[in-house]
C-alpha cells in the first residue's frame, strides 16, 4: 500500500498540557504525538529516535510495535503492566490470544482490512489479562510506512479509560458499552464480561463476582440534588478502582449498583479480602460540592462464587445480587456470600409483592391530609392527600415502604386510582359540609404521568365524585415531568383547561432545564423540602433556599415551601414571598376527622 493513498491522519498540535502532565493520553493525542516527532527537528543524529523511544517507555498506557505481519516486536512497560505478560511471552506472536475485538469474530481481519485501506484502525479491544481477567479498553491502531510507502510497522496505542465522557467521534461505541458518568463498563458489558468469565473459568480456576449496592444513595440524591449524587458515584468508582488488581473488571450497572468482577481466585479469603478493603475504600468521608461538604456513605456487598454458586452466569451475578441484599437488611456497611440461607430469603420481597396486591384488593389503604397554607391571606387554601398501607400487623406504611415497588410491578395505576377518587370524594363532601374551600392535591407518580387513559382516569373520576376540577391539584415530581411529560403533556393540558391546578413538586433536586419547565403547563413549583430544611442551619443552606426560590419564582409561577419546621424558616419564606407552606410547623398529615377538626379549629395561620 502506497503511504500517499492513505488518509491524513489528524495532527492537531498537541496542548502543551497534556505533553508532560503524566496524564494518560487519549489514542488520538498519541497519534498527534506520533506526527509531532515526524515532525520534530533532528538536531543531532538519532534525536527523533530517542525522542519516540522516551515516550514508548513512559508512556502511562500500553503501546505494542508489530510487524507487516501483526506479529508482536515490542511491547512497553505499561503494557506489560496492566496486562500481566512478559516479553517473551508476547513477542514474536500474532496477538489474537490476548486481544479479541468487543464483538464478532475474526477481529484481526477486520483490523487488517481497515489498515489497509485507511492506514489506520480505532475501536474497542479487550485484552486479556494473563490472569484471565478481559480488559476491555480503546486502541488506535496506525501504520507507519518506510520511504518506499510500504509498511514498516504497526503501533498500537491503548487509551487507558479514564474517567468522564470522552467527546470523540467514536462516542457512539462507547456509550454503549461504557458508562458515561464514571467511564465504567455498563450493564450490558457487565453481562458480557461475566459470560466472558464464566467460559474463561470452566478450563480451571473459579472466579467471584460482588455486587456492591451504597446504603444510602437514594437518600443523598433526594437531599442533596444529583450533581452530588453524580459526584458521589463518580469518587466511589475511583476508589473501588483503586482497590482492585489489574486483572479484575469493575462495572456500574446504573443507580449505585456496581459489579466487580474477580477472575482466579483461589479460595473464600481471597474474596472476603477484597469486599473487606471495598467496604473500607467506600467508607472514608467524602467530600463534595455544596452545603454537605462532607458524606458519610456505606455500601453493602454481596459475593458469589464460580463454580460453588452457579451453573450459569446470570445466576452467579443474580445470587451475588441477592446476597448484596442479605448484607443491607442485616447490616448495613456489611458484605456476605450466597449462602442457603440467603438464597432463602429472596422470599420477602415476593411476599411483599403479593402482600401488596392483596392490599389493593383487600383496600388496606386510607389517606392523610396536610394543610397547605396562603401566606399573604393567613389561611388553608388547600390540603395535600398522602396515602399510607394499613399492613396487617404492621400498623401503617409510609409511602416509601410501598410506592416504589407498586411504580416497579405496575400496581400503582390501581393505587393511584384509589388515591385519586378517594381524594376527590373527600374534598366534596368537606366542600358540602360547608369548609372553607380548599384545592385537594394528589401526587402522582412517573408512572401514572405516561398512561395512555391518564386524562379519560380523572376526568370520569371528576364527574363521578361531582368535586369542581377548580378545586382538584395534581403534584408530580419536578423529574418525573422531566422525564415522563412528553407523553403525558397533552393529558396535562388539557386537565389544565379544564381549570385543574398542576403543581411540580420536589423541585430543586431534578437539575432540570428551566426553560423546559417553564414551558409545561404548571401553576406552582413547590420547593423541596431538603431546602427548607437548610433554612436556620448553619452555613451557607439559606443562600441555597433563597437561590432555588428565586430560581422557582424566575419560572412565573406560585412558589410553594414544603417541609417547613420552624417559625424562622416561615420568616424566611415570607420575607423571600414565597407563596403558600405547608409543613409540622402547621399540622402533620392527619386522619380525614382530625384534619376536619383542625380547618374547623384553625383555619389562618
Ligand atoms: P411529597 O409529595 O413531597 O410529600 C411530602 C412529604 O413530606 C410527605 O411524606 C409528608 O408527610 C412529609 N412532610 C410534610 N411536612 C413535613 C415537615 O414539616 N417535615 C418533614 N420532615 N416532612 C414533612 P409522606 O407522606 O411520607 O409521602 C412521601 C411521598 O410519597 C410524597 O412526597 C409523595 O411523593 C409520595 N406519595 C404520597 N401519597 C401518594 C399517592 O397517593 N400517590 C403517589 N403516587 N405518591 C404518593
Ligand atoms: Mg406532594
Ligand atoms: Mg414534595
């Protein structure tokens, strides 16, 4: 092939930055790096040689140097780091034994085929580890000609996965393979590389899988807003990278979910060892952005064993899964492995299932009722429904014990509709029996949002219970409208018309476009209780309070405080106009005749 049929490559100058940073560079910096030294002065004979030489022995990723025939001539240090071979156990072979293509077969002829024609290969490679560990990683492959235009050498440069989204040309690939917040593999690469593990360890040795789930995510992210989520999963993956050896895999499955995955392991204590210093990297203070500065987080972890615990790598990572979910009921901060007795207890959360579907049909549920109050007028203006479970022998669920299971299996379209004619039905007969008018807001959930019947649902049960849609508020989370409005907005205008009041709720921790909500139909944002929380505290959290008011009354809209405690966080509010409260500092949700007794009793502030 003639040196001048193949396209240039790019070569951008490389930023001073990156040069001697120690920084590991990306594939397309090395190939820029390349061009530079062809295009380096020699100022004494052999500079540009020592130049090239200095950079293949220091370079922070791995390099191979083969020949015409794909046959390995050199290998640098990195390489051999990360990879586990030696010299001479690469050198001089073709390397198919260590690295295969992501997917498909006969990776080498499709690499050839675009070397030839294009001088040049980029793409996903996983190199195995002499362990047996899979790598999976970024090369760009180039050919370097001889003066005649022939083809000299291959070299080959792994862009190490760092962390963050790489904005290349190539992002496609990635981001199916790769997640793009901590730059681990996802889940469906996960799968891939326990496949992977599962056929590389019936020759042998076993392999254990961990599944790391954090304590407390869910709780963070509602309190402090996903960019410290997202900064929390980011640093955990750091560490819990810091722990492992070069040969095992680590891979976020979404949420908080990780899965490490560790080949050759020769006994139990190898394993407990490794989820013993997981536990212990994830459990150091973090530091992040914002008022929280500092975070306390736990993971608990659960171990499964091949061959011990599987016939099959979806049950290996499955049982690895369940026994995460041993460790967290009894311990949190804990690790366990699958055991009989763990497997056994996948039983509770069948049972709560089907506890739950009995509830729907046994109607185990009633509503509690919170005041909302107008804070220029001084009086209830409207009352939130909130539904608990009256669980046989459990006295009464919270929302949070059931709503996120009942969204998982679907049976909130039921719950939700009892909720909603429940609500409705109340609101008229307190209407009737001569209460001073109030809107009844329901929630709804994400789920609800995008049913196809959704407006039909309500409109029936409006008529139904005879209750004005005038005095009807449906509360949907600030992110289930970021994430579900699409579908659900035509429903939601047109409830609009009909003069039903549409609140946004939990706002300030979805980081969602504000341009984007200010165009949905919506007639409140009701602040998220995390920052009213931060009124009155220490620090800067009142800055933040007041910062997310502006931002809620910048969208046109009432502005609604929940959560509200203390007489100086209504100070606060007021004085920031915020519109209407609602909070313990008035009434905690109460039972229908409680809350009839309290408006009859107290209807200002
Ligand atoms: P939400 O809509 O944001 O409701 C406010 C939550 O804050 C309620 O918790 C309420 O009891 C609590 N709260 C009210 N005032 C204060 C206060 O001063 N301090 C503190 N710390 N908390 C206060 P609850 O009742 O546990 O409900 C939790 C969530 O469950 C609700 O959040 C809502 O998203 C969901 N939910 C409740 N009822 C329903 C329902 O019928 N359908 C659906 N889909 N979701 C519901
Ligand atoms: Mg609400
Ligand atoms: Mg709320």
């Amino acid at each position: 092939m003639n040196k001048h049929n193949a396209p240039r490559l790019r070569s951008a100058a490389l930023p001073a930055s990156s040069a001697g940073s120690g920084a590991a560079p990306h594939p397309d910096t090395l190939i820029d790096l390349m061009s530079i030294i062809e295009r380096a002065p020699e100022r004494q004979g052999g500079d540009r040689l020592r130049l090239a030489d200095a950079i293949f022995e220091s370079a922070a990723d791995g390099i191979l140097i083969l020949g015409p025939d794909l046959k390995v001539i050199a290998m640098n240090p990195a390489f051999a780091a990360t990879s586990g071979y030696e010299a001479r156990e690469v050198v001089g072979r073709v390397p198919e034994f260590m690295a295969t293509a992501a997917r498909g077969a006969n990776f080498l002829k499709h690499v050839g085929d675009a070397l030839a024609s294009q001088g040049a290969w980029k793409g996903e490679v996983w190199v195995r580890h002499r362990d047996g560990g899979v790598h999976p990683g970024w090369w760009a492959i180039r050919s370097i000609f001889t003066a005649g235009g022939d083809v000299a050498y291959y070299l080959a440069l792994s862009g190490a996965l760092d962390f963050g989204p790489r904005a290349n040309g190539d992002r496609g690939v990635r981001l199916a393979n790769f997640d793009p917040l901590t730059g681990l593999a996802n889940k469906r690469l996960v799968r891939e590389l326990v496949e992977k593990a599962f056929t590389g360890a019936r020759d042998g040795k076993g392999f254990a899988v961990l599944y790391a789930d954090l304590d407390s995510f869910g709780a963070i992210v509602e309190r402090w807003g996903h960019r410290v989520g997202d900064q929390v999963l980011f640093e955990i993956a750091r560490r819990m990278n810091g722990v492992l050896r070069k040969c095992d895999s680590l891979g976020r499955l979404g949420g908080d979910d990780f899965v490490v995955i560790l080949p050759g392991v020769e006994s139990e204590t190898d394993v407990a060892k490794v989820a013993r210093s997981l536990l212990d990297a994830v459990a150091v203070p973090l530091p992040v952005d914002g008022p929280a500065r500092e975070l306390a987080i736990t993971a608990s972890i659960g171990a499964a064993v091949y061959p011990k615990d599987g016939g099959s790598a979806a049950s290996i990572l499955h049982r690895a899964e369940v026994a995460s979910a041993y460790a967290k009921e009894h311990a949190r901060g804990s690790w366990q492995f699958f055991t009989d007795e763990v497997g056994s207890r996948e039983v509770p959360r069948l049972s709560l299932e089907a506890s739950l579907q009995h509830a729907v049909e046994r109607n185990e549920f009633v509503l509690h009722f919170q005041p909302k109050f107008d804070l220029r007028l001084g009086r209830i203006v409207g009352v939130e429904a909130l539904i608990r479970w009256q669980k046989r022998g459990h006295g009464l669920v919270p929302p949070a014990g059931f709503i996120p299971l009942a969204e998982e299996t679907g049976l909130i379209n039921e719950i939700g509709d009892w909720a909603l004619r429940a609500a409705c039905r109340q609101a008229k007969s307190w209407s009737d029996a001569g209460l001073p008018p109030m809107r009844m807001a329901v929630n709804l959930s994400a789920r609800q949002l995008s049913k196809e019947d959704l407006l039909s649902g309500i409109v029936r049960i409006l008529e139904k219970t005879g209750l004005p849609p005038n005095l009807l508020e449906i509360e949907v989370t600030e992110s289930a409208l970021m994430e579900k409005a699409v579908k659900g907005i035509a429903a939601l205008r047109a409830l609009r018309e009909m003069g039903v009041h549409l609140t946004a709720d939990d706002f300030g921790v979805g980081y969602s476009s504000l341009n984007y909500l200010k165009n949905l139909p919506l007639d409140s944002i009701k602040i998220d209780r995390a920052f009213v929380a931060e009124i009155g505290g220490q620090g800067d959290g009142a800055m933040l309070a007041g910062a997310v008011i502006g931002l809620a009354q910048s969208l046109e809209k009432r502005v609604v405080a929940e959560g509200v405690e203390q007489r100086n966080q209504l100070e606060f509010l007021r004085q920031h106009w915020c519109d209407e409260a609602q909070g313990y500092l008035f009434s905690r949700p109460l039972p229908a005749d409680e809350f009839e007794r309290f408006v009859r009793e107290r209807p200002r502030l």
